[in-house]
C-alpha cells in the first residue's frame, strides 16, 4: 500500500477501506508517511469528504492508537461529556455532580483552553488545591469511589489525534465534519465512557457556525457511535452569544456554583435540565422528559449536587470552602463597567453578543493562551449584565470587567465595544436548543 494512491483516490472522490485507512494512521503513528503526504490527504479529505463508514473507520483507528481505558468495572453506565466549545461554556463544572448525584458515573477528560475559548481544566484550578493530572489507575479508582473524576486528557489518549490536529490547525483543514467527528470521537471513545453526551455549539462563537453545520457534525457523531456500538446522544445548540454571563475562570467557577445552588443564569440551567434529561433517559433512570427533570431540579433544590460538587473537589485535593466563600478564589485587583452608549433615557435592547469578541475582551486582560503552555490569569475575565433580547439603559453597565490595572480595562473595552450590537427596537430573545440529535 502507498500514500499517494490514497491521495489520489481521495483526491478523485473515492472511499477507503478500513485496512487503508489502518495503513494510514499506523504510518502516521510510525512517522513514515510525511508531513506532506498527510497536509495532502486532509485536504482531499475537506474537498471530498468521508462516508460515514470510513468516518468510523478513522475514529476507531485514531482512538486505538494509544491507550484505551477500560471502565468496565464501573458499571454498565459510564458517562462522559463534550462541548464543540464555546465561549462561557462552564456546563461541565455543573453536569458532573449532576449527573453523579443523579447516581450515574462520569468519568470527564477536559482539556485546557487554546485560541478563543477557556478550558474547563483550567477554570478548575481556579479552586485553591484543585489536582487536574490524575494518573488512569487514580481516575479510575475515584470514579469507583464517589462516583466522579475530572482529569486533564493525557497526551497517550488518541495520539494520532495530536499529531493529525497539529497539521489540519497550519495546513486551513480544520473545518471537516468527517475530521472533526473523528478527532473528537476518537478522544471520547478512548477515555472509556459509555454513555457519550455532545454539546455542539453552531453560530459566531463555535467551530460550526451555521446551524445546518452543527445538526451535521451532530449527526455524523451519533452516527459514529452507532457504527462502534457506543451510545452517543447529542444536542446542537446556540453559540451566537456567551453561555450564562460570566466568561474568565473564577468567574465562570462562581457561576457554575451559582447554578448548582440553584440561581444560575437561565440558558445554563436549560442546558444542563435538556443533556441532563437525555441522559438519565438512556441510562435508565427516568422513563419520562418531565421525571428527568423533575429528578434533576430536585438535585438542585435540595442541595445534594452541591454537596457532590463539594465531594468531587475534596476528593481532587481542593479546598470545598470556596462554594460559599468565592474571595478564595484568585480574584482581581479591579470591578469596572462597561456601559450601554447613549443616555439614560434611552432604551436599548441587546442584539447581538459575539461570542469571540467576548473571549477576545477577556484574552487581552490575560485569560486567555496564544499558545501551548502560555500562562493564564485565573482572575481576570467578564460578566454580561444581559444577553440577547434584554432591555438596559444608556449609560447603565453592559458588562462588569474584572482587571488588574486600567490597561487591561481599556484593551477589554475596544473589544467589548466591538462584542456587543444594541437595536433601538425590541428584539426577540433567541432559543439556545436548536436540535436534539440520537
Ligand atoms: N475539537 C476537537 O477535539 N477536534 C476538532 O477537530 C475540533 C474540535
């Protein structure tokens, strides 16, 4: 077998088989097919596509390219959950003790934020002690314990994945639904869950951002799971602006905390209510959309997702005193506003958010990597004081900047002033679910 014939094939529309497609990731994983031959390849594969089979195909050999972990011993219900990304996206930070109080495991590798969007790895150690690199043998054994782990993804989970993702991000191949699918499938297949929850973002502040796009990418996902016998339930939704209003680390811990109190932002709860309900549907533990709900606000109410929260974060070697006292958190120097232009008197409604100019706005005061490695500001970051379709007033705060000197609050403010687009007329708030896809 060579390379170029696979070039060519695909180059000309045709499909692979799986021996190809293992010949392929095995020269990739040994280093004998270059740099070039694959940049090729990916580009063929962005013009001419992949089925679904061979979209399997390549899932199944990138996740068996390193270590696959077996949480067998779990139980027949292990849950796991991913995000396409976006910007305030703190989901994870409430679905894990959720979903955990809810009496399903969740073994949950996140990763740490690069480019726009902030990693949930990262916003957790924004909680003084919090310990993300767990070993697998200790991952497991506390998902055995309580019944929850986070932990950072490990670079032996789907190596070929690295190796393809550093490529298709400097050779213009990131936008492939097949490659795309196959990359996060091939991670959330290796981390062992069997119970795959997907949040796909679509609109200006996510990979996809058409919502045709993200029903696609959803699909082809499902699919996948279908085709390798693991369950995969997932749901597109709306990126057009921030999810709930803080975006930055403490900030969005404290939100996420907020909502396990049950008084968080409104599309964050929604969101967790809907991939929440679809989960204890498949798991068994509900027969009904309203009995999952109802079983979930109860959760809420009653506190026990707090206290799980509170055991997860001991259990990972963080101090819980942080769910009533956020001071302990790393907090910044400064509290500014940005505010709504023209007077009092006049009404504005929010008609726009972008999403990366937000994260833009909390990149520049530090929150943010430009690359691999590069430190982080836990402290800084942004809370809206509406979203989309909220009515405020000349003058008043569109945004509360939390800084560290009036440097940062000006960069965050030519950002922010770009971010956000006021209608002098009533606008219609936008929904956040847009598809629900099995
Ligand atoms: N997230 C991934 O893990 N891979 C992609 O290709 C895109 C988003």
């Amino acid at each position: 077998m060579k390379m170029i014939d696979l070039i060519l094939a695909k180059r000309s529309g045709g499909s692979h088989s799986r021996e190809q497609i293992q010949f392929l990731v095995d020269g990739i994983m040994d280093g004998s097919i270059p740099d070039y031959q694959l940049s090729a390849w990916l580009m063929a594969v962005c013009w001419q596509g992949m089925n679904m089979e061979e979209t399997a195909f390549l899932t199944d050999a990138m996740c068996h390219s390193g270590q696959v972990l077996d949480l067998s011993e779990l139980g027949s219900v292990v849950g796991d959950k991913h995000s396409t990304g976006g910007v305030g996206d703190k989901t994870t930070l409430v679905f894990v003790p959720l979903l955990a109080a809810a009496g399903i495991p969740m073994a949950k590798l996140s990763g740490r934020g690069l480019g726009h969007t902030g990693g949930t790895i990262d916003k957790l150690e924004a909680i003084p002690g919090f310990q993300v690199d767990l070993s697998t043998a200790d991952f497991i054994k506390q998902v055995k314990g309580i019944g929850m782990a986070i932990g950072g993804q490990t670079a032996e989970l789907a190596p070929a994945d690295g190796k393809i993702y550093a490529l298709r991000d400097v050779t213009g191949t990131v936008e492939s639904i097949p490659l795309i699918s196959a990359s996060v499938m091939s991670k959330k297949l290796a981390a062992g869950a069997n119970l795959i929850i997907l949040d796909v973002k679509c609109g200006k502040g996510a990979f996809m951002e058409t919502e045709e796009k993200a029903k696609e990418l959803a699909a082809t996902m499902a699919s996948v799971g279908r085709i390798l016998k693991r369950p995969v339930l997932a749901v597109v939704t709306d990126m057009e602006q921030p999810l709930g209003y803080a975006v930055g680390h403490t900030v969005e811990v404290i939100e996420a905390i907020e909502t396990l109190k049950g008084r968080g932002p409104e599309d964050l709860h929604e969101l967790c209510m809907e991939l929440g309900g679809l989960a204890l549907l498949e798991a068994g533990k509900a027969k009904t959309k309203e009995e999952a709900e109802a079983k979930l606000k109860e959760l809420i109410s009653s506190g026990k997702a707090l206290q799980t929260f509170a055991k997860l974060i001991e259990a990972q070697g963080g101090d819980s005193k942080v769910l009533e006292d956020y001071s302990l958190m790393p907090t910044a120097k400064l509290k500014r506003e940005f505010l709504v232009p023209g007077e009092a008197s006049d009404n504005k409604w929010i008609a726009h958010i972008d999403g990366r100019k937000i994260a833009e706005a909390a990149k520049v005061m530090g929150a943010g990597r430009t690359k691999k490695g590069d430190p982080i500001d836990l402290s800084v970051g942004l809370v809206l004081k509406g979203k989309c379709g909220d009515k405020l007033k000349g003058g008043e705060a569109a945004a509360i900047v939390y800084c560290n000197d009036e440097k940062q609050f000006e960069a965050a403010c030519a950002k922010l002033s770009e971010a956000f687009t006021f209608s002098d007329k009533e606008i219609a708030k936008p929904s956040l679910i847009k598809a629900t896809v099995k």
